[in-house]
C-alpha cells in the first residue's frame, strides 16, 4: 500500500512530502513543488551529486535536483553532473551511486572547490529554501530564483540579447556560470560590482536618438 512505508516510520503527511523530488517526465505522477517554485526550477533530465558526500553517506540527496544547487556548502565543492572515467551524464531516473554506462562510482572524482562569493550566494539559496529560516530572509527563494536566472546571465565579456530567456540549465556548467556571475556582481565588494554592471549595461545600450 503506498501509505505503509510512511505510516511505519512514523512520519506525517508534511514530512513524507518533503522527502520527495520531482518524479522524471515518463512517470504520471503529481508533485507540487515547495515555496511557490516551479517544476521547472527542478532538474527531471540529468543528476548531480557530490562525490565526498556520496564517500561518507551514500545516498542521493534530493536538494541536488534543484536546478541551481550547483555547490556542496558542506563541502565547499562544486556538484558533479558527468562521470568523471566516461564524460557521460546521468539519467536522473536512475539515480545509482555508479555511472550508469561504465560502472565507475560516482564517489570517485575529481572535485573542485567553489569561490567563498560563489559558495555565499549557494547558501542564501539553501537558507530561503528552508522553511523556518525563509521567513526571515529579505528575498523568497522564487525572487532569488529569478534574480539568479535573470542577472547571472550578464557576464564580463558579452551581454545577453535576451535576457528573459533561458534554456539549458538543467546542465550543471549553466547554473555554475549564472551562480558565479551573480557573485561577481552582488559580493565583490557590494555594490561595486553591481555598478559596474550597470556601466556596462549602458555603454553596450543603443541610443535612442
């Protein structure tokens, strides 16, 4: 029965809930994500892990199916999407703790520690994700969500043509360039980055006359 397993441990309708993810897009399944968030915010393409909590406690956490967790704050290290032996993704579908096409375990890799800017902003993220300490942050998460999606597509070297537009970032390398972007231009040194993004911004502008 589909209540049994929750009912043995002991845990309410909230608590089961929250130990779910999006289901993947072949299974029809309905699934209400939290905090006002869109299943599109969620990844249903590849997964992501980090291989040294994967080494300790070996299991997929769900939070990593969020679209921009894209760093381990445990751990300070950038998220794995690829197998480090193949270069292959892996379906999220299957979420195993070994690649999928050639059996490496994914808790053997090559990590790669994130910038203290970067890891910051990952973090605002987690704390506007979590219910008791969301209604003290200043911004929702789904503000957060738009601001990351929106401004961390202007980088130092192009703009955006268009800026409202973004596909692509269920790839781990997308939510690593919006995330650190963002960084650049909110926490180095605030607001200093930020102004000179608006000069850049201005600068690559057409007139209007």
């Amino acid at each position: 029965e589909q209540n049994a397993i929750p009912q043995a441990l002991g845990l309410s309708a909230d608590e089961w809930r929250s130990l779910k993810g999006p289901y993947p897009r072949y299974a029809e399944q309905t699934w209400l994500p939290p905090l006002g968030l869109g299943k599109e915010d969620f990844n249903h393409v590849r997964l992501r892990w980090c291989p040294q909590c994967i080494e300790g406690m070996p299991y997929i956490r769900a939070g990593w199916s969020f679209k921009l967790q894209v760093i381990c704050t445990k751990h300070d290290l950038w998220l794995q999407d690829l197998c480090v032996a193949c270069g292959n993704a892996q379906p999220i579908e299957h979420p195993c703790l070994f690649c999928w096409h050639c059996g490496q375990m994914l808790s053997k890799g090559v990590t790669e520690k994130a910038s203290i800017d970067a890891i910051a902003i990952q973090k605002k993220l987690e704390a506007a994700l979590e219910e008791n300490i969301a209604n003290r942050d200043p911004i929702a998460i789904s503000n957060w969500v738009r601001l990351i999606r929106y401004l961390g597509q202007f980088d130092g070297a192009t703009l955006p043509r268009c800026p409202g537009q973004l596909s692509g970032l269920y790839d781990l390398n997308v939510g690593k360039r919006l995330v650190t972007n963002v960084a650049s231009v909110l926490c180095d040194p605030w607001p200093t980055g930020f102004h000179q993004l608006l000069m850049k911004v201005q600068r690559g502008a057409e007139k209007s006359f």
